[in-house]
C-alpha cells in the first residue's frame, strides 16, 4: 500500500487505524467535528450560536437552587416557643432587674431596689422552670451540672443559672426581712454583678447553632439582647416602683430603645436574604410590634417625668410587652430561616463565589538589607 493509497479517512476500504483516528477526532470528514453530527451535537467554536451570539454555546441551563425534594437542609430546633422564648424573656428581665436594683439599693432608693429584687427572684424562678418543662425531666438540669465546659454555652449557662439563683433569692429574703443587711448587700452585688451574663449569655447559645438567622447575627445579638432585656427591667422599675424613685429607669429606658432600634438594623444588614425572616411572617410582626412599643413605651416614661404614675406604669407595660415580642420574634425568625433551605445554602454560596472571585492577597517581600 502506498502513501497515495492512504485518506483523511484512513486506508481507503479499511476502518481507520491508530494513525488516522487523531485526524478524525480533530476535524471528522469534514473538519466540522469528531463523528457524524458533530457540529450537531459538540460545541460551536468560533462561530455564531444559536441565538446570533458567538462563542461556546452552553450545553445545559445555569443551575437554579434546589433541595432535595423541597425538604430543610438543616433540622428546625424541636424547642417550644412558649418554653425557650420564655425562657430567653425571663432570663433577661431576671439579669437587668438585678443590675437596676443594685443601682437602686446604692443610691437609696429602697422601695424600688425591693421591687426589683423581688421580681429578678420571681423571673429566674419561672425561667428556670421554662427550661426545667423543655428538658422534659427536672433531673435532666442536675445532670448539665455534673461538668462545666468552657466552650458550651449551655453548659456556662446552666451554672450561670445556677449561682445566680441563690444570689438573688438572698438579696430578695434580707431586702423583704430586713434581717442580714451586710449578706443582703454582698448578695445584691452578686447578683448584679452576674446579671449581664445571665441576661445575654441566651442569645450566644442561639447563636452558636446552625440557624442562619441566629448564627448570622452573632455578633449582634448578645447586644440585642443586652438592649431588650434593659428595656424590661426598666419598665418593670416604672410599673412597681415610686414615681419619685424612677428617673435612672426612665433613662435606662430611653437608652435601650436606642440600642435596641440601631442593633437591629445592624444585624438586618449583616443577614443580608436571611433578614427577610426577621420582616415576614410571624416574626416580622412580633419584631414589628416589638420597637412600636419599645419606642412608646421609652417616650412615655420620659413624658412622666416621675410626677404621673399611671403614663410611667402604661409605659413599663409596654416595655415590658416590647421586650417579650422581640424574644418571640427572634425565636420565630429561627425557626423559619431553618425551615426555608434557600437560607442556608444561598448565603453559603454567595460567600464561596465571593471567595472565589476575590483575589488574595499576597504577602509583601521584604528586601534584604
């Protein structure tokens, strides 16, 4: 056979051999593609597409979010609203109540300072139990206390829950006996002085789960709910306590609105999709609700003036109505944004895209001297 004897499709009357087949792969019979149909079936290179355009032509549509069968990509919290959000409610009037009435019992203001003691004792009382009935066995509490582990906010929050309670009982039992005036003090003191935590170490456990409108806002929660649970123990200040003795509730008041509205934008920005859960449904009402009466309860205590005592006790009702919806709120805008699988794989892959298309950055060359 000679060289004339040999085709761009191989031996002539012959299937095409090992030398002929890269021809063929190349540029098929002719030079359209590899096979019958290529320029069917391969890419379109160099030329136009099928809509007019040119260069390659997809072969398949971009892919859109999907689960698998619509179902969660991560599993809701099984906590019951009305014991966990009770729960986050209660530990945070408990925790600010013992700071305001610290302040009270060093400034003088008995009256008030009684008031407060006796219902920070009350409200980590019911808190206790809120967690007690969601556990479902009150052994279930003895055991989170048979270790301590620093990186678990349950369990810093169990013996949090744990020496508070003591603390409080015994600033409530000497302020109401009047009996032990020094321990009453040194355990007031404990009390304030481990209130902040009892009233925020709740949202670092929210936080600390996979729930992307908890998780998300990390950062700001513990602040958020630093600010609501200041907003409820200065309305309860306003509605026990005497007109005359309320002027640092009122301003601790107006202060918490403050911090409470700024916050939240802040944790809404942050959140990015994620807060759409914090502005529909159930939650967006509650949280709606929630700085509707913060801010008119703050405005009418400041308006009080310390001389009208029915607008001071409405305005502590409201702070105090204002504080539980934003607790309830927050709760529902979990468990939608769990419920809902876009809001955990969307963001996910925002960030890796963003990751990807962003340069690092390259570490500078020191020059040798």
């Amino acid at each position: 056979m000679t060289g004339s004897d040999v085709t761009r499709q191989g031996p002539e009357g012959e299937r095409p051999g090992r030398e002929a087949a890269p021809e063929i792969l190349r540029g098929g019979p002719d030079g359209a593609g590899p096979g019958r149909g290529a320029g069917r079936r391969g890419r379109r290179r160099g030329g136009e597409g099928r809509h007019g355009g040119r260069g390659e032509q997809l072969m398949a549509p971009p892919a859109e979010f999907a689960s698998y069968y619509g179902r969660p990509v991560i599993k809701a919290p099984a906590w019951r609203a009305r014991d966990i959000a009770g729960y986050f409610f209660l530990g945070g009037l408990a925790g600010a109540g013992s700071v305001l009435a610290a302040g009270a019992h060093a400034t003088g203001r008995t009256t008030t300072a009684t008031a407060m003691k006796i219902s920070s004792l009350a409200a980590v009382s019911l808190s206790t139990a809120a967690l007690v009935n969601d556990l479902g066995r009150p052994g279930r509490f003895g055991n989170m206390l048979r270790v301590i582990k620093p990186t678990s906010p349950m369990s810093v929050g169990s013996w949090l829950l744990a020496a508070y309670g003591p603390a409080a009982g015994a600033a409530a039992a000497c302020a109401v006996t009047g009996r032990l005036p020094r321990a009453g003090a040194a355990a007031t003191g404990a009390a304030a002085l481990l209130g902040p935590a009892v009233a925020t170490y709740t949202a670092v456990l929210a936080a600390d789960t996979a729930v992307p409108a908890w998780h998300g806002a990390h950062r700001e929660l513990p602040y958020l709910f630093a600010a609501s649970a200041t907003a409820a123990a200065s309305g309860m200040a306003l509605v026990l306590g005497p007109a005359r003795e309320t002027a640092p509730a009122r301003c601790a008041a107006v202060l918490a609105a403050v911090a409470d509205s700024a916050v939240h934008k802040a944790a809404e920005e942050r959140l990015g999709m994620v807060a759409e859960t914090y502005r529909t449904g159930r939650a967006g009402k509650l949280l709606r609700a929630a700085r509707a009466l913060t801010a008119l309860g703050a405005a009418g205590g400041a308006l009080s003036g310390g001389r009208a005592r029915p607008l001071a006790a409405a305005s502590g009702l409201a702070l105090l109505a204002g504080s539980a919806c934003t607790r309830f709120g927050i709760f529902a805008a979990g468990i939608a944004s769990a419920e809902d699988p876009k809001y955990t794989v969307v963001p996910q892959r925002a960030a890796k895209e963003a990751r990807r298309t962003t340069p690092a950055p390259h570490a500078e060359r020191t020059q040798p001297t």
